[in-house]
C-alpha cells in the first residue's frame, strides 16, 4: 500500500456518518487503506467500509458512545475509533465520527495491555469480558442467522487439584485450551469464562446437527487420565447447548440457557452434551467402553462400529497410528471406508454372525496396510446398544527374521499355532495351557511353566504349568516364593536378560537357595525368558530339562511376549467389561446393567419381588461444603450397608445419589423387616439420612409399574426431609408447597360437604367432604383442577392432611355447639395412603381433638387395587389401627378389583358416576349395579350410589336396595359454614 501521511499518536477524522449510518465524509488518507476510490464510500453503510479497510467486524449500536478496534496494515499497528456525538455539526441530528490513529511506541505498549486486559493469562483464551462483548457483536451483526453457545465444564476438576495440586491443575485446563483451539479453529470464539468452565460459540451455523458433530468431538477429546505415581483421576466434560435465535438472541439469554442444560447433561452422566429444552440428554458413545484409554494400552489393532449402518465408532491408539488417523477423523465414516478402503460394505462382513458369549476368530490379510491378521469380534454392550468390538493381531510381524527350522518341529509353525491358541481360545487357562504344551514338546522338555511377579508384596506365584506324563505337578507347591529366596532369578530378569542354566548343580554353593527351589522340582536345567507389564519385569516363562533345539530360545522370547500380552488384553477386557455394567466407585452395578435388567426381567414375572428406591439425602451440599471426597465416603458407606441388608439383592447405582435394590423370592415381612433395619443404619451412618422407598408383590406382572410406585414414595419422602432444609433441591418444589401453604393459610381452600342421604326416609346418613380451591378474583374450582397437579409435585399429602384435620375441627365445633354428629368421609390419595408415617400423622391429628373416631371415614380410590394384596392389607391395619372407618370410592371406574374386597374390610363401598349415569337407559349397567349391591348386602358394607341426579335414577336404586345415595337430585356440594343437617 502507498505510504500513508499519518504521524504516530496523532488522531485523525476520516469519515463521518449519519444516524442511519451512511457514510457522508472520507478524508482522502483513506484511500491508502481501500482498494477502491473514495468515492466510493458514500451513502454506502459505515460497517462494511470499517471492514474494507480493518477486516474487522465492528457493529456500532444505537446505545453506545464510543468503540475501538485495532488493527495492522504494512507492518503498521493502527487504532480505529468510532464515536457518537449527541448533534451533530448542523446542530440538529446525531452523527456519527470515525477516528483513525498510528501507534507509536506508547500506543503499542497500550495496546499490549488492552490485550493482556482482554486474554485469560493461563490458557492465552479470551476471557469472559472479553466473550460477551464480540458475541453480542456477532449476535447483533447476523441478526436471525443461526448461531450456537456451548459452555463446557470439567466434571471432577477439583479432584485434579485434590489429588495433584493446582500446579498440574493448571496445565490440564492449558491442555484444554489447545485441544478446544485446534478443534475450532478460526470458525468461532473460544473462551475460558473462569475456574474450570470454558465457552464456545459458533456463528453461520450450518444446521444444529452440526453443533452436536462438535460437541461429540470436544466431549472425547477432552476426556482424559491423568496419573502421576499411584495416583489416577479420570477427567471427563459435561457440555449445555443454547441456540440462536431459538433460545435468545443475547449473550445473557443464550448463557442462562446453556447453563441450564449443562446442569442437566451433568446430572445425566458424564461426558455428555444437553440442549436447553430437550428432555433427552445426549449421552456420548462412551460406555462399552466407557474407558477409551484402556483400549489405547493394547498393543494390537482395536476398533468399534455400529452393526446396522458400519459407522465407525472408535479406533484405538495402535489402529491411530497404522492408519493414519486423529480422532475426529473418523467422525460418521463407515468401518469399510477407513479400514479397508471400500466404499461399499466388504463382502466378508460378518456382523450378523457375532454373538456376546464368545469370539469369533478368523484369519484374514488387510489390503489397505497390507498385513496378515488373527481377528477377533464381539459384540459388546455400548449406550444400551450391542456394538462390534474387533481386536487384529498383526501375525506377519511377529514371524518375521524366525524362519530357521529344527530337526522336529519348524518354529514358525509353534508361533503361529501359539498365536491362534492365544486368539481362538475363550478360556484364558486352557489356551495358555496349550501353549506350554506346544512349547514342552519343542524343547522336549518336561515341564513348561509360567510365575507371575508381585512387586508390592515381594513373591512370586506359579500360576500356569504343563507337565508330561508321569512328571509330577509343581504349581500348588510353587506359591508365595519370598522373591530374596530367588535372588539369582530375579536379579538376570530384572536386567532383562534370558536365564539359561545348563547344570543346576553350578547353583550348589553360590546361589544354595535357589538350587534347594529347583532341586524340589527335580529340575537339573532349565530355559527362561522375562516378560514385562509395561516397563517393568512382571513375570517369566521356563522350560525345566529341555533336550533339543536349545539354540533357539527367541521362540519363548515371542511366545512370552504374546502370553504376557494376552494376559494383559484379557485382564483389560474383564476389567472392561466389569467397569461397561459397573460404578466405579461403589462397585455397584450402573444404570446400564439396570436396563439390561429391565429388559429381562420378565423371565422372573411370577415370582414375588420388592424393590427399594433410595437418594442420599443433602449429597450435593455435602460436596460443597467439605468436598467430594466427602460425598464419596458418604456413597461408599451406604453400599456397605446396603450390600450387608440385601447381601442377595441386585443393588444399583443409578447416579450420583439414587440408589435401586431389587430384592427377588423373599417374604414379605422379612423384606419390611431388612428395610426397617437398613434405613435406621442409613439414618444412623450419615449426615442427613437416606430417602427410601419400597414397593413388595407376591406375583410380579409389571415391574415397571411396582418400580414407579416405590419411586413415588421415595420422593415424597424426600420433600419431607427437604422441607426443613436450605439445601439444593433436587427433587423439591419449594416454590410450590410455598404457594400452598400461604394458600391454606389464606383460606383459598375450603371444605365443602355433600350429603349421602337414605332414600328411604329422605334423612342425612352422612356427609362426605370435598376441596375446593378459590383466589382472591378467580371463580371456584373443583379437585379436579389442582389434585393432578399437587400429586405430580409429590404435595398432595400436605392438602390430603390438612382437610382431615378440617373435619376433624369441623366436628369439634358441632359438637361443643350441641349439633349431632354424623359420620364424615374424606378422600386421601394413593401416595399419601402408602407413606410410612401415615399410622403417625393420622394419630397425631385425632389427638388434637375430642371427636371419637369412628365419626370420620378415609375414602380410598379402586386404583389402590393394584397393589400387591400385602401393602393393601398393611394400608387397612394402619387405618383401622387408628380408629377411622374405610370407604372404597370409585368402585367399577375403569374395572372391579373384586380381590380388593376380601382383602380389606370396607365400611362402605360407592359406585362410580359411570355406572350411575347411564342406568336408566343401559340394561347392562341396570345388572352390574344390582349385583354390587346385592354383594354388598351379603357382606355386610353400605352400598352409597354417586352421582345420582334424576328420579328414574333414584327409582331404580331404591328397587335394587340401595341404603345410601349421594348426588345432585339431593344437594351439590356446599360450603361447610352453610351446611346444616
């Protein structure tokens, strides 16, 4: 560009705009910085002018004064200022000055500090002052295009600072920085907003399936193990998404939005992402294998893909690098494309054959890295969803320079056959076995073993041997061998060398021990070679008194390595497996072996089954306050109590505080009794006690269902613990019970009554009591507007309590103004009917007054049928145990549970409205009704018909004898001040 006249430090105008902001002056410095002639600027918009000449976006909105940019042109650093002045030069309409400057040497030191001012010092990220104001520019400048906010946090960061120091710390949250940078790139702005949080916002979106790509590369990518010495945490992300305009079309909206899903990805498991809105979070692939840095430690070629459509899911740190790949390189690409360089499915594809008991073993030469392979595949459990797993054993490397041949046996063919053993067979011992066979009948030996090395403890352990016949078995007496015993051993393989003895006799004098250690044995010399667990000496392999092909004791060198590598592999793959169905800090199962569970469960419908649902009550504050390792002792102590109540449960960890036991074939008083035993220990054992619930059925028909009611309870029980607490809730509604209890406090709810009169004599029988709910300026509403709603909050006790107590007080009254009293009925919910303190708030209640007992009935709905008959029997006793009366409401709703009646004793039993409404017109309902009421007859219970609102309706009853009828033909419900007998 032209030399430009500009003095360092010293501010020129070169453009004004108008309000609109047009461009209405440029100074003719300007054209040393366009490619155009100034002319060209006016009337044109100031922005893409300011872009033209800085290519930086600067969107100057109505509400602001002043804006700057910098910027660099020919080696020169410049500094561009924007500025509003309230009236302009005709002194009648605002205008809009642009202000460019050179920096000399005090400018740049300025400018240095405004970017020192604007950079987070750790991760060289901008920091959250500097975020909020580029993206609220952005926002503003694209106005509807779409655009996307992730705000991603390190799930257990602490523990890294914890357990390493804050030093390490820093240089994981550096890592994270550079990983988040190369993913992204110049395509959105990355920041770090403070602690272990970090932001991401991608502008011009293509679509949001895109974003998610995104959020599935960042959730693996920062996945990492961090371990120094014995120490080892897991460190994992949990990522909320916001999108624009969707979810706001501000840095704060979309940042409150976001927050709030990442609140929700992290209570749905690590490693996930969560969209603002979304019911379903979405969990990343990582469960079979939920560790992928397990799979990175073996030293063959493993890979994961999907089954039905070969996406490729994984590709382990071997089959990265003989491929070629990184890890976002396999993003959505099929397993035939990367692997094999097809575009179709191979035709070899064997998928559909792959089972999850066993291996399928094949051999087979890879065109693409031109290597001869043993494959092995299985499927294995990922997210809920069987996946293949493949392990590829490179067999062409490992024969390679080992041709040379013995007089009997060719060592090529004892590694290959040693290699297919190893891979072929599903038991571990019997292949080894095999091996040692092969390896003994090479050497003509008589017995080949191999000893395993415990380092911490200092012995060693003969845990695989081969004998020939008639040479005596050596491993049970070879255990537990004190490692000073064996200096001489243990000294040649720590130094990584063979150990060949020609003549055990040499050892006599200079190594007595060990000579007596192989004498035992009858072993006069011996071949053995070390083998390694990582860069440690971990064990060895022998031949005792080999008699050929001594010159070729490479063969046990491969032959160990691939031994002590299988050894390695399997103990990986169980641990694997262990840790896929397993949490990892309880060592309870994990919410993937719960749907496993689930989804089998019917082989055991028949069978009597409980279940306990449990949430650690206050875990989330315990971490604040003291610390997760807190939290986590607390966790570790209830699976020991759990696991000593239920030793034969099938007890789960489902997240971080809920808890599922499942306890099959066990009587139902011994169960009740366990759970008593195991909630005082958990009430005893921690700070604030665990919320129980607990469902039993003598026959299991649907498990879903019993597991729902027990769930119910338990949250009900933890609102009664969070009631009084300042803590976090997680399954409470503060804000709700606190409307409510103002409301009842305020008389919006009210009791009304309706009579059940005796159609006979037109006299009052009894009254039954109802809600009604009634804000200041709002019309009167019936239950059925607010009893769904209170049930779904788990507050329907709270209501359910407070009119018994209503009626309890309403009987008192009458009775000390000298007003007979007659029978009242009050309905409770299911919920509130199985709570464990019912027995104690209905005699709390009734203490309060001198009303005698039997003068209230509970109403209880028909649905209460299907519970098991054990907790139906158990709801009578403690209500008749109480001293109230029993009504079963709603009788012939949706079915009669006839069973119902022969398991509690009913004072009363009332007809439904449906079977009423239509008597006088359907014959059907004319039979079923007389038949109610005969029962009832013969068993001695009031018959009560509901909703009763005509003469031919009363007619009707009254033939088929019904003693009690409740409808409007009599009365609707009034208010209870009104009511009068």
């Amino acid at each position: 560009m032209p030399q430009n006249s500009l003095q360092p430090g010293l501010p020129l105008i070169v453009m004004v705009a108008d309000s609109a902001k047009k461009v209405r002056y440029v100074h003719d410095e300007m054209q040393n910085f366009l490619d155009y002639p100034v002319s060209q600027c006016f009337g044109r918009d100031l922005s893409e002018i300011i872009w033209d000449v800085a290519e930086h976006r600067l969107n100057f909105t109505t509400d602001e004064r002043e804006r700057e940019l910098f910027f660099s042109r020919g080696g020169e650093e410049y500094r561009l200022t924007v500025q509003r002045l309230d009236y302009g030069r005709d002194n009648s309409m605002p205008e809009i000055t642009v202000i460019l400057q050179k920096n000399g040497d005090r400018e740049k030191r300025e400018l240095e500090l405004l970017r020192q001012s604007r950079i987070d010092p750790l991760t060289g990220l901008l920091n959250r002052a500097s975020c909020l104001q580029e993206i609220n520019d952005l926002l503003n400048e694209n106005g509807l295009k779409e655009s996307a906010l992730l705000i991603i946090d390190v799930d257990n960061f602490k523990n890294i600072n914890d357990t390493f120091g804050h030093m390490y710390g820093d240089k994981v949250l550096a890592g994270i920085a550079y990983k988040l940078r190369s993913i992204f790139e110049e395509e959105a702005i990355v920041g770090r907003l403070g602690g272990d949080e970090f932001l991401v916002f991608l502008f011009h979106i293509l679509d949001e399936t895109a974003v998610y790509q995104k959020a599935g590369i960042v959730a693996r990518a920062l996945q990492t193990i961090q371990e120094e010495g014995d120490n080892r945490v897991t460190v994992s992300n949990s990522i909320g998404i916001a999108f624009s305009p969707r979810h706001g079309t501000r840095f704060q909206e979309l940042y409150v939005k976001a927050d709030t899903a990442l609140r929700y990805a992290k209570q749905s498991g690590r490693s996930c992402y969560s969209v603002f809105g979304d019911k379903i979070s979405n969990v990343l692939p990582l469960q079979y294998v939920n560790r992928e840095w397990l799979l990175d430690e073996l030293e063959e070629i493993v890979y994961i893909s999907d089954i039905q459509d070969y996406t490729l899911l994984y590709v382990n740190r071997v089959g990265r690098e003989q491929f070629g790949m990184k890890l976002e390189d396999f993003e959505k690409k099929k397993c035939y494309q990367m692997l094999q360089g097809r575009n179709t499915p191979c035709p070899f594809c064997n998928n559909a054959k792959l089972m999850k008991e066993k291996f399928t073993t094949w051999e087979y030469e890879n065109p693409y890295l031109k290597k001869y392979f043993i494959v092995k595949d299985k499927l294995v459990e990922w997210n809920s969803r069987p996946v293949r797993m493949e392990i590829a054993v490179d067999v062409g490397n490992r024969l390679i320079g080992d041709h040379a041949t013995t007089a009997k046996y060719h060592m090529e063919t004892v590694m290959l056959e040693s290699l297919r053993t190893l891979n072929s067979s599903d038991d571990l011992e019997s292949g080894i076995n095999h091996i040692l066979e092969l390896i003994t009948r090479f050497y003509d030996g008589e017995r080949s073993y191999i000893v395993e090395i415990d380092r911490e403890h200092g012995y060693a352990h003969n845990t695989y041997e081969w004998c020939r016949e008639g040479v005596p078995a050596q491993k049970a007496s070879l255990q537990n061998i004190a490692l000073d015993a064996i200096p001489y051993i243990f000294e040649t393989f720590n130094r990584k060398q063979h150990l060949i003895i020609s003549q055990v006799e040499e050892l006599k004098y200079t190594y007595p021990s060990e000579y007596q250690y192989l004498m035992r044995r009858s072993a006069h010399s011996l071949f053995a070679v070390p083998f390694e667990d990582e860069t440690a000496f971990s064990g060895y392999i022998g031949v005792d008194n080999p008699n050929i092909n001594q010159d070729t004791i490479r063969l046990l060198d491969t032959i160990a390595y691939n031994i002590a590598n299988e050894i390695k592999k399997r103990r990986l793959y169980e641990r694997l497996e262990f840790e896929a169905g397993h949490d990892t800090l309880s060592g309870l199962l994990n919410r993937s072996s719960f749907v496993r569970y689930q989804n089998d469960i019917q082989k055991k419908y028949g069978e009597s089954c409980g279940i306990i649902t449990a949430d650690i009550n206050g875990l989330k504050q315990l971490n604040q306050d003291f610390g997760h390792s807190r939290g986590d002792e607390t966790i570790i102590a209830v699976t020991g109590i759990m696991r000593s109540c239920f030793p034969e449960g099938e007890i789960f960890r489902l997240s971080g505080d809920e808890f599922v036991i499942v306890v099959m074939n066990m009587a139902y008083k011994s169960f009740m009794k366990l759970v008593k035993h195991m909630g005082l220990e958990l009430d005893s054992k921690t700070s604030n006690g665990v919320s129980l619930g607990t469902t039993w059925v003598e026959h299991l028909t649907d498990f879903d269902m019993l597991l729902h009611h027990a769930e119910e309870l338990m949250l009900v029980n933890k609102q009664l613990y969070y009631k009084n607490s300042d803590e976090v809730r997680k399954h409470y509604s503060p804000e709700g019970l606190k409307l409510l209890v103002h409301d009842v406090e305020q008389g919006y709810y009210r009791l009304y009554l309706q009579p059940k009169i005796n159609p006979e004599t037109g006299t009052v029988h009894s009254v039954e009591a109802l809600s009604r709910y009634q804000a200041p300026g709002h019309d009167l509403q019936s239950p059925v507007k607010f009893v769904s709603l209170l049930e779904k909050m788990k507050l329907i006790r709270y209501l359910d309590f407070y009119m018994l107590e209503e009626v309890f007080r309403l009987l008192s009254r009458w009775k000390s103004e000298g007003k007979p009293l007659i029978p009242v009925s009050v309905n409770f919910s299911r919920i509130t009917l199985l709570e464990s303190d019912l027995f104690q708030m209905l005699t709390e209640i009734k203490s309060k007054y001198d009303v005698p007992c039997d003068m209230v009935m509970i109403e209880i709905t028909e649905s209460i049928g299907d519970m098991e008959h054990k907790v139906i029997e158990a709801i009578g006793s403690k209500l008749r145990k109480a001293g109230f009366r029993i009504s079963l409401d709603d009788f012939g709703a949706d079915y009669a549970n006839m069973s119902i009646l022969s398991i509690m004793h009913f004072d009363e039993l009332k007809l439904d409205k449906s079977l009423v409404e239509n008597l006088v017109e359907s014959e059907k309902n004319q039979i079923i009704v007389r038949c109610i009421i005969e029962m009832c007859r013969s068993l001695h219970v009031d018959c009560v018909a509901e909703g009763v609102e005509s003469r031919e309706q009363l007619e009707l009853l009254k033939d088929y004898g019904c003693t009690t009828i409740q409808g409007y033909y009599y009365s609707k419900p009034v208010e209870a001040e009104q009511f009068s007998i």
